[in-house]
C-alpha cells in the first residue's frame, strides 16, 4: 500500500512527467505543421476556403490559392506565433493578377500577437518544469525508489482526467473553448471572428482544426510519456546496479 508521500511523489512525477510529454509533443507536431495538409483534405477545410472564401468582406482571391500555398501560409503563422509574433503583418498571398495580399488584417494580428504573447510565456516555463522533474527524479534515485506503475498513475490522475472529461462532454468542447479565450486573452481584444471577416479563421476553419490539433497532442503526448517513463525507469534501474 502507498504512504501519503510516496502517492504525493508518484503525483507529482506524474503530472511534470505529462507536463515534459506534452511540451515535446508540442515540438514534434509544430516540427509537422500540426498536419495542417492533412487537416486539409479531411475535415472540410478546401470545401470551407472554397465556399466562404470569395465572401471575405476584406479581402479576395484567397478561394484561388493552391493546397500548398494555404499549408506554408499556416505555416509562417506558426513560425510567427513561435517567434513572439515576428512577421505576422508579413504573411501574404498570391492572387491571380500576380499581386500579394496581405492574409491578416489589423484585429487577426492582434489576436495572433496575444496568442504568441502566450506561447512566449510558456515556453518561458519550460526549463522550470525540466528542472522540477529532474529534481523529483533525483528524489526518486537517492531514496531508491521505484517509478510508479502506469495503474499507479492511472489511479493517482483518474479523479481530475475524470473531471476534465465530464466538463468537456458535459459543457461541450466549443464553449470551454470560447471560455478560455475569455479568461486568458486581453479584454477588448477580438478573438472571435466569423469567416466573411477572416481569412485566418476560414483556412483554419475555426474552431474545427483545434479540435483534431488537440487530440493529436494529447494522443501524441500519450505515447511520448509512455517511451519516457519506460525509458527513465529502465535507465536508472540499470545506473543503480552499476553502482
């Protein structure tokens, strides 16, 4: 039977664990455009561009853009909103006379200023959450503990996955979604934007695409933990016989 501490630890390891998961699996699906051409082709964003496109109350010509035009535009906003927000006023399209119209207007790029404003904060917390782990790792080592099991941390993590499962399904995932734009964006800052007024939201097809890009992280973050806890526990189990 676990001790308090020792379920505190197994916890805590657990939860920095998913934490290091999920900022890797950040990397390798920003490394793949979050697969924005398969996103594409399969949940209706070419058949969105095609329809709402030529109704763009800003701009026109977008619906004539090619498949891989529309994947290194979403592209370049990815680099941008990784980089603090550098060159998003740069992003333009071709257009059939052989003119670049720039994709985002005044209010998109605002937005997408505050969402790497963000991105620039977390990241900024990402070598804390490596040193808190490795910290408990070390904890783990010198006490010659075990990792836990993956039905210990399944257990440990059950009551708030559970929760977070419920509200999703209970409140739907579109309103926690606009939910979280409203605590954590700026007050008077557009977030939301109907596709006659955005480019960015129609080639997104906002908020469809987050979803998919959602569930690939976690599902992506999933498999990352499982090599890193097999792979951590393996490692130290192996130094500890060294010594």
């Amino acid at each position: 039977m676990l001790t308090f501490s020792r379920g505190v630890a197994n916890l805590v390891y657990g939860l920095l664990s998913f934490a290091i998961s999920l900022i890797l699996a950040w990397h390798l699906l920003l490394a793949a455009n979050f697969f924005y051409g398969f996103w594409h082709d399969h949940i209706g964003i070419a058949e969105n561009i095609a329809e709402v496109g030529p109704k763009n109350i800003y701009r026109s010509g977008f619906a004539d853009t090619s498949r891989a035009e529309r994947i290194d535009l979403f592209g370049q906003i990815c680099e941008a909103i990784t980089h603090q927000g550098k060159g998003l006023g740069d992003i333009g399209y071709n257009t059939a006379n052989g003119s670049v119209t720039p994709l985002l207007h005044q209010a998109e790029i605002i937005h997408l200023q505050d969402v790497a404003n963000l991105i620039s904060t977390l990241q900024q917390g990402q070598p804390i959450v490596l040193a808190l782990w490795l910290l408990v790792l070390g904890v783990f080592y010198v006490k010659s503990r075990r990792l836990p099991s993956y039905k210990q941390l399944l257990a440990l993590n059950a009551i708030w996955l559970v929760g977070v499962g419920i509200l999703i399904f209970a409140v739907g995932w579109v309103d926690v979604f606009y939910k979280l734009h409203i605590l954590i964006f700026p007050e008077g800052h557009q977030w939301f934007f109907y596709y006659q007024e955005s480019l960015m939201s129609t080639m997104m097809k906002a908020p469809d695409l987050f979803l998919y890009i959602g569930v690939s992280l976690v599902l992506v973050a999933v498999g990352v933990f499982a090599g890193l806890h097999s792979g951590v526990g393996l490692m130290l189990r192996r130094y500890k016989r060294q010594i």
